[in-house]
C-alpha cells in the first residue's frame, strides 16, 4: 500500500468519536443498536444544522439517491429526470432502478452544474424532476436554475453528498430543493463511516421516505391518518405487514448515529479550516495553466479542484506522474471519475459527445486532491509548487 505525503482523506473520525461510541456502548443495559432513538436524534440534530423539517438517516448517501428517487415515482410516477454527467455512480443508477428516463445535460465551467442553455433546451412535457450535483464543495444554483423549476413545476432534487455546509445566497445547499441528499461516507465532510441524509420540508414525501427505508412497510410511517387510509384500502392485509411497494431496507443503526451526533458537533469548525484552505489553494494556483475562474463563493468543500487548461494529454500524463512521485494522492474526473455517460453499460446508448464538451474535458484533464483540516500553509504550498511546475 502507498503511503501519502498527501492523501485524500485525513483522520476524519477521530479519537472522541471512537470514545463516545466506548461511552454509549458501556452503558449498564445495553441499548438495542438497530434503527432507534439515537438516529432520531441524530436526525433531529441534522435538522437543526442544516434547516429543514423532515431529516431520515440512511445507511449510505447511495441510499438516500435511490430512496428519493422511489419516492418520487411513487407520489407523481415515472418520468424525465434531467442529470448532469458529472456526478456520481448512484445519481444515475437511483434513477434508472426507480423506472425514470435519465435526460443528461453538460455542465459548464463556472460552478460546475448545468448549462443553462442546455437544461432550458431539455425540458419537456415529461420532465419530473432536476437532480442537480452540487460538484466537490461548488453551489451548483443559480436564480435562473430555481426559476426555470418554478415556472415549469419541476422539482429540484439536490446531491449534496460533495457539499455540506456550501451555501448559496447566504443560505446551505440542500434547502433549495424539494429534496437533498447527503453522504457521511469517510472521505467527506464529516463521517459515520458509512451513511447518508435525506432532508425535506415535504411531509408526505418524508412518510413515503420512512416507508420506503424500511422495506416498504407503512408501520414505519408516522403519521396516523396515511397509515390508517392505507390500512383501510388494504382489509385484507395484517396492517403490520402493509409493503407501499417494492423496497429494501436503507437503515443505518445506532452506532453510525453516535458517531454522527459527535462529528456533527466538530462540523463548522472543520468547514470553515476547509474553506480556509480552499481560498488560498485557489487563488494560488497558476491562472495560465488552470481554470481557476470557477465562482466559489459559498464553497466548502473536502477537495482542491484542479483543471488542465489546455486539451493535452501529454501535459496530463506528466502531471499525474509528477503527482505520483511526491505521493500526492488524487482521482481524475473530479465527481464520480469524469463522463458517466461513457460508462460500459451506456456505451451502446451514448457515443457521441458533441454537446457534451465540458464534461469531456473534465474527464480528461482534471483531478481533485485532499483538503482536510489541519493541513498547514506549507502542505498546501508543497502541493502548488508540484502543480504550477
Ligand atoms: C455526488 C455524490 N452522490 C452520491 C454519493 C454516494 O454516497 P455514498 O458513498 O455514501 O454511497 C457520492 C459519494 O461519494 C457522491 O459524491
């Protein structure tokens, strides 16, 4: 295994954490650890954070793409969900497995979201929702991006797995949206070694989301009037074993939960080191040989964003091994390895890429590298002299 002068990810959870998980586990009667009063709090907590009314803890930020994306064809059916190609895996894979049409539309350069343009230019009649990826740290929102789902009642879904604490407007990501989903996967901003969030102001979809987490079963719902008039269509049926349709189970536990309680408390003051650091990545890097008129403002983010100008990969190929030799951990492609669309399983669907140059050139010719609290000035320095060389 390389060890890195640099890597991706450093001591996210911490000793404290492993001690408050040593603390609740020693208790004299031992708590049941599935699903239980620990994740509410949890969620309780995650609201107050973030905003929003309804949170659910999931087992993985996967989860809550593929949770939201049942709901969502459960309460208003199936039909377009625009995406960028530049996001993760389970962004895609939620859509297609929930029945929906995957519409993808090229990002652009500036915050790393839709072109306008284009999005405006693939709405249709069918259009359900925009799953917007909030990309590394960047606000992926706009005025235009809100009122184009506005005035066309589109719901906006946004992934916030890359961005919490980002704000747009003065305002967190993921309180836009009819939905947000986050990820505590260990390499992001905080960590419950595995899990995610979904968080909504949307009563309805949140008791389709507590059903759906939990195999389905309409017992996990509470509120008592949907409970009731789904047991009163269903006479037939035990009302303890009611399945609101085919489901999994998306639950985490109360050990993931403990150790969420207590990062989300280290939770700003580890953002606001990142957004430090970040700052100064940026306005350090060389403006000859990198984009670095990405607008960051409201970024937080667990990853310097690093892209090629030029179109060459002779020039990429050395920076990657000028890279490999100071050990300098990086993934080319930014979100999810650049192009999804040029992923095996798309190969037959989608081979032309003429509509799609900024995400090709992100595929090719960018990289992200760790940003972690308690990386000093001279870290960061090190890291810019490999680049701008
Ligand atoms: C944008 C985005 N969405 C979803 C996910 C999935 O999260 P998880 O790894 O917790 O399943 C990730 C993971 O990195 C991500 O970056």
């Amino acid at each position: 295994m390389i060890s890195f002068n640099h890597p991706l990810m450093n001591n996210n959870i911490e000793k404290e954490d492993i001690q408050n998980l040593i603390d609740f586990l020693s208790q004299d009667e031992i708590p049941k650890l599935t699903n239980g009063p620990k994740v509410m709090e949890f969620e309780k907590a995650w609201g107050d954070w973030l905003g929003t009314q309804y949170n659910l803890f999931v087992n993985s930020g996967a989860s809550a793409n593929e949770l939201t994306m049942l709901a969502l064809a459960h309460l208003i059916g199936e039909g377009e969900i625009i995406v960028p190609p530049l996001t993760w895996i389970s962004d895609i894979s939620s859509v297609l497995f929930a029945g929906h049409k995957l519409v993808f539309v090229d990002v652009n350069f500036e915050n790393l979201s839709f072109d306008i343009e284009k999005l405006k230019a693939a709405i249709t009649s069918d259009t359900k929702a925009i799953f917007l990826t909030h990309v590394l740290g960047i606000n992926g929102l706009s005025e235009e991006l809100l009122e184009i789902c506005e005035n066309n009642n589109i719901l906006l879904i946004e992934d916030v797995c890359e961005s919490h604490g980002t704000t747009f407007q003065g305002c967190k990501v993921g309180n836009f949206g009819f939905a947000s989903n986050f990820s505590f996967y260990f390499a992001h901003h905080m960590s419950t070694i595995e899990g995610g969030m979904i968080s909504t102001n949307n009563w309805e979809f949140y008791q389709v989301c507590r059903a759906l987490r939990s195999h389905g079963m309409t017992r996990e719902m509470t509120s008592l009037s949907m409970r009731d008039s789904i047991a009163l269509e269903n006479p037939d049926l035990n009302p303890d074993f009611i399945f609101l349709r085919p489901a999994h189970n998306f639950r985490s536990t109360e050990l993931n939960a403990v150790i969420g309680l207590s990062q989300l408390t280290k939770l700003d003051s580890k953002n606001s080191e990142r957004i430090n650091n970040f700052n100064y990545f940026m306005s350090k890097l060389d403006p000859n040989k990198y984009h670095t008129d990405i607008n960051i403002e409201g970024n937080c983010n667990y990853a310097f964003i690093v892209i090629l100008k030029d179109n060459d990969f002779d020039k990429r190929n050395d920076l990657e091994n000028k890279l490999r030799e100071n050990r300098i951990e990086f993934r080319r492609g930014l979100s999810g390895g650049g192009n999804q669309m040029r992923q095996p399983f798309f190969k037959s669907l989608y081979n032309n890429f003429e509509n799609y140059s900024v995400i090709e050139h992100i595929h090719n010719f960018s990289w992200y590298i760790g940003n972690y609290p308690g990386l000093s000035r001279d870290n960061i320095d090190f890291v810019l002299e490999v680049l701008n060389a």
